[in-house]
C-alpha cells in the first residue's frame, strides 16, 4: 500500500462498544488527517426460532450485525463531513429479503442494515457521503455450514 503512495492503520476495537469506536475513529483523524471510507463488514449468526432463541443470542447478533454498523456510522460521518465527504459500505445478506428457515435473528439483523443504510444514505447525501449496502448471498464459511446440510430446511 505505500508503494502506491497509501498508507493505513490496525486498530483492535470492539465495534459494539461506544466509548471504543468513538476512541477509534479520533485516532483516524489525528493519524490520518481524514476519512474517506467505511466498510461494515461484521457478522455472525446462530440458529433457532423466535421460540428457541434465548434474549442473550439475540442480542448478540444485532449487536454485532447492526450496532456495530450504527456506532461506526455514527463516528465516521462526522469525519467524513470535514473532510468533504466519503463513503460508506454496509455489508448484510440477501437473508434480509428472503429471511432463513434456520435462524430468525441473522436476516432481522441484515434486513435492520439494509434499512439504516438506506436512511443513511437519503440523510446524508447532500454532505456528499455515499452510503451503499451490499447484500451478497451465501458464502462458504463455518456460519454457514448448516445450510448445506439437506435435512436442514
């Protein structure tokens, strides 16, 4: 990335956390100078029905699903604004259209991204900052691995 004149930063941050992704994005700016692009690209999952889910593994999906994309947002705009705009890229799934026989929080989680990110993208357009959610369909990982299976309806 330097050889093309670029250069970028690591920092370990638990997006869920607000204290850590403010902290976050004011590193940025005092390393960086500006923000020109946020890519929200967490997700996890779990299986069960509205009936089999417990209020913890809810939480924890839109935690990671949702309230990570809303607080990077959150703190990423107001960069992005004083640096005359960016971009933002919101990752969900095509489970926010279709919903999923295996789990109901993963495509509620995703269909919440698609719906903030359009609302973004409506709010904030006139500061120049494009906000764009991808929704791509199933991808060959451990989450989801169960989907495979043809019992698995």
């Amino acid at each position: 990335m330097t050889a093309a004149g670029g250069t970028g930063i690591a920092v370990c941050c638990d997006h869920g956390d607000d204290d850590q992704v403010r902290r976050l994005f004011e590193q940025v700016r005092e390393e960086q100078g500006r923000l020109d692009i946020l890519v929200n690209n967490a997700g996890v999952g779990t299986d069960g029905d509205v009936t089999e889910l417990s209020e913890e593994q809810w939480r924890r999906v839109l935690d990671v699903n949702l309230t990570g994309v809303f607080l990077c947002c959150k703190f990423a705009i107001p960069a992005m604004k004083n640096g005359g705009g960016g971009a933002i890229v919101n990752i969900a799934s095509t489970a926010a259209f279709v919903g999923g026989s295996v789990s109901c929080v993963y495509p509620a989680s995703k269909a919440a991204v698609v719906a903030l990110s359009k609302n973004t993208a409506l709010k904030f357009a006139v500061d120049n900052i494009r906000v764009n959610c991808v929704c791509p369909g199933h991808v060959d990982t451990s989450l989801t691995y169960t989907l495979k299976d043809p019992k698995v309806k």
